[in-house]
C-alpha cells in the first residue's frame, strides 16, 4: 500500500507552468527522491502533497486515502524555508512543535533530549536558537519534523547548510528511518546524494518527469561504458581506439568507452591489454556504471543542472 501517491497532478501559477502532469508513489520502507535542478517544480510537488496548494488537476493520496489534513499527523515535514524563533531556547522551541503535532510536554521533552543526544547537539540544549550555528538551526529543525514519530517524513533539501560530518550523521539517520519501515521523501539537487540513499527516483525538470523508477532499474537501462583507472607512467593508452573520452584528476582518470553497436556495454579488455603493453603500471582499472548525474545531463543537458534558482513561488 503506497503511502504517497499522486496520480496526473498539475499545477500552474498565472501561464508559468509549475508541474504537469506529476505521478508517483512512494511504499513503506523506502527512500523516494524527487529529483532536479533549482526551479524544476520538486517543492510544488511537494506543497501539494501536504496541502499547502491544491492541484488544479490530478489526484493525491496520503495512506491510501483522499487526501485529508488530518493525515497530516502521520507527517513530518522540513521545509526547503527554514523557521525557526531566534528568541526561543531550543529546548522550549522543540515542546512546542511536539504538542503541535499531539504530544504532551512530558513526551515532548522526553524525546527532545533523546533526539538532541543521538544528533550530538546536548550542549544547544539551553540555548536560544540565534546563538547556534547554520548547521546547529538545521538539526534542530530536523529534530522537529521526527519529533512526533511520523510515519511519512518529506524533507526538501535537508542537506543544506550541513558540514560533510553531519551530512554523514543525517545521512544515517535517514537510512535508520527507512529500517523502522518509514516512507521518506527527500527531495534534492545534488545527485550524489540521492544516488547513495535512493530506492526509487523521479527526476523532473521543468516541470515535466524525464525519469522514474527504481535506482537498480534506471541504471539496467545504461551501459557500463566508464572505466576508473589509478596508473603510473606512459599515458598513450589513453588514445586507444576503444576511448571516447577521458578526464584526467589528481590520482586517477575517468574513462568513457566508445559504444559498440549491437552490444550495451563495451568490452574494456582491449584497453587494459593497451595500458600493460604501454608500460604503464596500473594500481587500479575498474568498470562502472554512469553516475545518476551523467545521466541526468543525457537526459536534459547540461542547461538543467545550470538553471539559477527561479521565484521561489515557482520552485
């Protein structure tokens, strides 16, 4: 049974076209990632499924029903727009957004104190919220939108303003949700993400879906046509009939073969015989398979991940 489904939903905002046409269902136990560029219509999608706008055409359906705002108490919502009060000490700021989603201070502050230890931020504890850092804020948001135990948490660029250590601990977290069977939909620009914690994808652009599926899916669909290479000396190997192209960092080349046709993906044996006969000594070669990114680029250009941010009434 999908937590989220949202069946043909559009909507537009004077002639600027926001979303058109947007299906996708999200089931228990799973990370959704509704993906794209700045602009591209994930937070209108995603304002429609918790009821800040209504679609003008389309279906939305939260725990396989209608969609209701009393659904709404199963659903823990970070929004891309931060807010929180600068004045408030953390602590009273998190029982208050506890009982505004039903729990009682006792309970509230129970689980405010549990949630602040396992984010490593006890010492905010006391604190008002204008003395925290960015990246302090953000947890503490965080914390708000699981405070109440939610069985859907939608998270729209939870990431931002976090250094790669808590990345790492909300990408934890993250992943921790999705074991106690959370439905989670998270909504990003950066596809690296996205790659290591998606099950399923819907990437967008403009408004439109350009694809969908399961992350094992989409990725079946692509030749496995890079090769990753760490060597030491002679590089004319690299100019191999087989390569298509190559991009030199420091430590190692990425390679991109030449397509075969009739084959999906090509055979990489002819170039590491090149590199051992080059007399290149080779530390690493290794096959793998296009980064969601590079196949977000095929799929609208290099424009869509270029776009600057539109009106955020539009994003």
């Amino acid at each position: 049974m999908p937590v989220v489904q949202l069946q043909d939903v559009r909507k537009v905002y004077d002639t600027k076209v926001a979303v058109d046409r947007m299906s996708f269902a999200i089931e228990p136990g799973t990370i959704f990632g509704l993906l794209g560029p700045n602009g591209s219509g994930k937070t209108s999608s995603i304002r429609m499924t918790i009821g800040i706008t209504v679609p003008d055409s389309g279906t939305v359906r939260l725990f396989d029903q209608p969609f209701t705002r009393t659904a709404l108490h199963r659903v823990g919502y970070l929004p891309e727009e931060r807010g929180l009060y600068k004045k408030m000490k953390v602590i009273d700021q998190l029982i208050f957004l506890g009982e505004l989603h039903g729990l009682d201070a006792a309970t509230a502050t129970r689980r405010a104190h549990t949630w602040c230890e396992r984010m490593e931020i006890t010492e905010a504890i006391p604190k008002k919220t204008e003395e925290l850092s960015k990246g302090m804020q953000q947890k503490i948001q965080f914390i708000s939108t699981l405070l109440h135990d939610p069985d859907l948490v939608i998270m729209d660029e939870p990431f931002s303003g976090l250094d790669p250590v808590n990345g790492k601990l909300l990408e934890e977290t993250l992943i921790d949700l999705r074991r106690q069977g959370k439905a989670i939909l998270f909504s990003t620009h950066r596809m690296d993400q996205a790659e290591r914690l998606c099950d399923s994808i819907t990437l967008i652009s403009r408004g439109h879906v350009v694809l969908a599926g399961s992350m094992r899916e989409i990725k079946q669909d692509y030749p496995r046509n890079r090769v990753h290479l760490a060597f030491d000396g002679p590089s004319s190997f690299l100019h191999h009939p087989s390569v298509e192209s190559f991009e030199s960092h420091p430590g190692h080349t990425d390679i991109k073969l030449r397509d075969v046709p009739g084959t999906l993906s090509p055979d990489a044996q002819p170039l590491l015989a090149a590199a051992v006969h080059s007399g290149a000594r080779i530390s690493r070669f290794e096959i793998v398979e296009p980064t969601l990114e590079e196949i977000f680029i095929e799929k609208v250009g290099n424009t869509g991940l270029e776009r600057v941010e539109e009106s955020k009434v539009y994003a």
